[in-house]
C-alpha cells in the first residue's frame, strides 16, 4: 500500500507512530467534493492538519489514484486510530473516530459506508464521463425525454381544453335556467374569470411539473451534473412522500372532526325543526314567544356550529402546526379589535328580540325614519317605508333611539294613524272636531272601531294644536303613508266645503276686533249635526 501526498509521515514498511487527534470544536467542517459530488465532511483536525487541509489532501489522493487508470476498487482497513479507505489498493482517505456525529446517532461504521457509497458513485461517474459512447447514449435519452415532455404537456393541455369547453357549457346551460332573477347571486362573467382562473393555475402547476421532471431526469443523465439531478428527484419524492404519509396521518383526525360535524348538522337539524313548527304556531311553549322562535334559532345554530368547531379544531390537519396557530392568533387579533362594533350589534339585535321591542309587520317610527318592519336580524333591522324605501338600520342605533310604535297599542289589527292642524282661535273648536272626524270617515282603511278621536294638544300664543288620531288597517295591504296621504286630502276637502281656512295665524300687532267665537257659533256645521256627542267629551 502506498501513502500518498504525505497522509502519513512514516516510511513504508516500518512502525507507525501512533496517531495523534487533536478535535477542535471550533475547526470548520471541509467537504471533500469528486466530480461535484460530496463524498465526506472532516469534523476534526488530525495529525496537526486542519480540516480544509485533511479535504485538500484526500481529492489530490483520490485524484491520482483515478489518474491511474485502474477499475476504481474500493477498500477499507481498520485501525486502532481510524478507517483506511483504499482506492485500487492506494490510500485516499483516513476516517476519525471524531468526524462522527454522535447528536445525529452516527457511528463509524455508518459514516465509512456512506463515504464508500459516494466515492464508488464518484468513480463511477469518471469513468462515464471518459466513455465518450456513454455520453452519446445519454444524449440520445435526453433528447427522447424532451419529446415525451412535449407529447404530453400537449396531450395533458388538449385533455384540459376539452374539459373547460364543457364545463363553460354546463355554466351557460345553469344560469340561462336560473333565469334574469340570479343575475346578482350567479353573474355569468364572474364564474367563467373563476374557472379560468383556476385553469390557468392547473396549467402553470403542470408546465411547471413537467419540466421539473425534464431537468432532473436530464441531469442525471451525465455524470458531472447526476449530483444536483438526484437532489432534485430526491427532494420531488421526499415532499410527495411526507405529503402522502400527512394525508393518511391525518385520515383518522378528520374522520373523527367530520363525524363531529355530523353530529352537529343533525342536531342543529333536528332543533330547527323544533323551532320552526314554534314561529308558525303548530308548538306553544310558555317559555318563549312565537316571534323569538326565529331569532332563537339562530342564535342556537351559532352557538352548536361554533361549539363543534371548537370540538372539532384539534383532529384538523395542521391544527398543531405553527402557521395553523399564528392565523388562528391573526384571526382573534381581528375579532378582538372589531368585537366593539360586533357584541354591540349581536346585543342589540338580542335585546329587540327579547324585550318584544318590535316586532316583524308593526309599524314604528324610528327617530326620523318611519315605516313597517320587515325583518329583525342579529345585526340590523330593515324597515319599509310607503315610499318605495326599505331602511336599514343597525341595532344598536335602535337600542339608543325612542321608538315610537303605532300597532302595539290599538284595538286588534292594523296602526294608528295620527295628524296635527293648527286653526286659528276665531274658528269653533268643535266644528274643528267634527270635521277632521268627518275626514278620517271618509278614508278607506280607517276604521270605524275604534273611531277617531281628536285631542287638543295645545294651547298656543295664535292658535289651538288639534291632533287627529284614529286607527287604520291595510286592507290590499296600504302602507300607512298612502292612508295618511289620502287622509291629509279629505281634511283639506272637508275644511274647504265648510269654509274654513287651514292656516296658523301670526301677528304683528294686537288686531282690532277679539278673536274670539260668539255661543252662536259654537255648533258651526258639521258640529251642529253631532251637538252633545263625543265631539265635546273628545275635547
């Protein structure tokens, strides 16, 4: 056997002194590199030589021993201070007991079969890469490689053309028969810009696959770049490997989160049920009203989705992975700083409906809005007005607001409905009554039970404050601006008829004559016809 480039002192054929290690925890690691492949990595110093200095020396030894031209046998001979490893009987490398690794579990043994590994692959390689008939071979299997690639990019495309064309079809043929109604839910133009959106991904991510696949079957065709080719083919299997092995890790998790989900879509099921045969009245509880069945159900399905959710995050894939926890830390942070605005809204919505509050079809007036309530949500609450508006209005603004409600307090069905004349203290106050009674007769939809009742509400500097109140009911249904629309007319044709001029005087100076009204005058048509009615007692 023969040392080379001074990898022992001694001469052959005498005693060698024994060798002596001097591990530094502090040297670098050096890399020995043969044909752009990484044989070993030197841990330690030894026999006084850095560790760049031992990688140094064993490629210059394992490079003449190619030089030589021999079939690139590989050795190994233990001795006390290390392995000897021998290419075709010539010394190359000298493996210490301190390169190993022992936090990773190596052993001696294992690294030495490992640098036995990569050198065999190393030589290997040289000699392919001498062998000028093998590099033709291998560009001929490039070459064909190329054109599978291309043949089947091809095909894969034609394939996906096919597919898109039909599934654009089935969409026309879904949203033509929709019809014009699901023109703001499905919009044609949105759906096609989704599903070519998702295809152009489909074909990036195949393009890109397949030419992934090229370059490393490429690359591991000739000897010099097979290293970086088998690091690419190594890395495609690794990642689809633990994809697979994370797929059927997670199979038993998921079933467990689905059936917890099961579980909770036949209970949530079976309690809508319950709570709607409660709002159309088929089941009376004395715990609940039948205009909180709605919202309770809702509140309840919140409540049973978001408890099995909760039971359900910890057997989700990913559910203990770090990025898992920073986006559910990410989305608490975001619920947490809008949680004002949102337990305002949801406490809102539940004191409306809870306290009875309002209630769906009654008409209210909301601070200057003014309508029939339509709909009474967890966070807002539409109103319609006679006008062609339908309002919305958040919960909390309801919560702080005074309400006024004209169908809570009236006699069976319908609203109340309420106007105010000011008249001049020089006209009759019961004539006054008797007329706007007289017009709230002649509106439809005002009823006769209860009739209309007039209230003086005030006594002003100019003029009296006549309020009409009588109570409506819509019969086509009519909203109550139209009744009130209508009534404000048969006020003006009744006032009209009798003479009488709705204004509210104002004066500049104290006129000449009082303003007052004679006895003979009091029972002024049409109060004479109804003298000693309710018109007097409705003062």
């Amino acid at each position: 056997m023969v040392p080379l480039h001074g990898v022992c002192d001694a001469p052959s054929g005498t005693a060698h002194p024994p060798l002596v290690n001097a591990p530094s925890n502090d040297a670098p690691d050096a890399s020995v590199v043969v044909f752009n492949r990484t044989v070993l990595s030197f841990r330690v110093p030894y026999l006084g030589m850095s560790t760049q200095e031992r990688a140094r020396r064993s490629m210059v030894n394992i490079q003449q021993a190619l030089d030589l031209g021999g079939p690139g046998v590989v050795s190994v001979k233990a001795t006390p201070q290390g392995q000897l490893i021998f290419v075709d009987e010539l010394m190359t490398v000298i493996l210490s007991p301190d390169d190993v690794d022992p936090l990773a579990g190596d052993t001696l043994d294992k690294l030495t079969a490992r640098t036995v590994l990569a050198l065999q692959q190393s030589i290997k390689a040289t000699q392919e890469a001498r062998d000028t008939h093998h590099l033709l071979i291998s560009m001929a299997l490039v070459a064909g490689a190329t054109v599978l690639a291309v043949v089947l990019y091809a095909a894969a495309g034609f394939v996906r053309k096919r597919l898109l064309s039909a599934l654009l079809q089935f969409v026309e043929r879904k949203t033509a028969a929709l019809g014009a109604g699901a023109t703001e839910i499905l919009r044609r133009g949105r759906i096609v810009s989704a599903i070519r959106a998702v295809d152009l991904s489909l074909r990036w991510a195949l393009g890109l696959l397949v030419a992934y696949a090229w370059v490393s079957f490429s690359l591991q065709r000739f000897p010099y770049t097979r290293p970086w080719g088998e690091g690419l083919h190594a890395y495609l299997v690794s990642v689809a490997s633990k994809l697979a092995m994370g797929i059927i890790g997670a199979v038993p998790g998921l079933l467990v989160a689905v059936l917890i989900l099961l579980i909770a879509r036949a209970v949530v099921g079976a309690l809508g049920s319950f709570f709607e045969r409660v709002e159309q009245g088929h089941v009376g509880v004395h715990w609940m009203a039948q205009e909180s069945a709605g919202p309770t159900r809702r509140i309840a399905t919140w409540l049973i989705w978001l408890f099995a959710l909760a039971m359900a995050y910890p057997y989700l894939p990913g559910a203990q992975t770090e990025a898992f926890k920073g986006m559910s830390v990410l989305i608490g942070l975001m619920m947490s700083m809008g949680a004002s605005s949102f337990v305002g809204q949801v406490a809102g919505g539940m004191i409306l409906t809870y306290s009875s509050m309002l209630r769906k079809g009654e008409y209210v007036r909301i601070g200057e809005h003014e309508g029939t309530v339509v709909s009474i949500g967890a966070f807002n609450t539409r109103i319609r007005t006679g006008l062609g508006e339908e309002i919305t209005l958040p919960n909390s603004l309801i919560v702080g607001s005074a309400t006024k409600n004209y169908s809570r307090a009236v006699k069976g069905a319908g609203y109340v409905v309420d106007t105010v004349v000011t008249i001049g203290y020089d006209t009759p106050w019961r004539q006054v009554h008797a007329m706007l009674i007289e017009a709230a007769h002649r509106t439809p939809g005002v009823l006769a039970d209860p009739a209309p009742t007039v209230f003086q509400t005030a006594l002003s500097d100019y003029y009296p404050e006549y309020r009409l109140v009588c109570q409506a009911i819509p019969q086509e249904p009519r909203p109550r601006a139209e009744v009130l629309a209508t009534l404000h007319a048969n006020i003006q044709d009744v006032f009209n008829e009798y003479g009488v001029q709705i204004m509210s005087p104002h004066y500049v100076l104290d006129p000449g004559e009082a303003k007052v009204v004679p006895p003979a005058r009091w029972y002024a048509e049409p109060a004479r016809h109804v003298a000693g009615s309710d018109i007097v007692s409705g003062a």
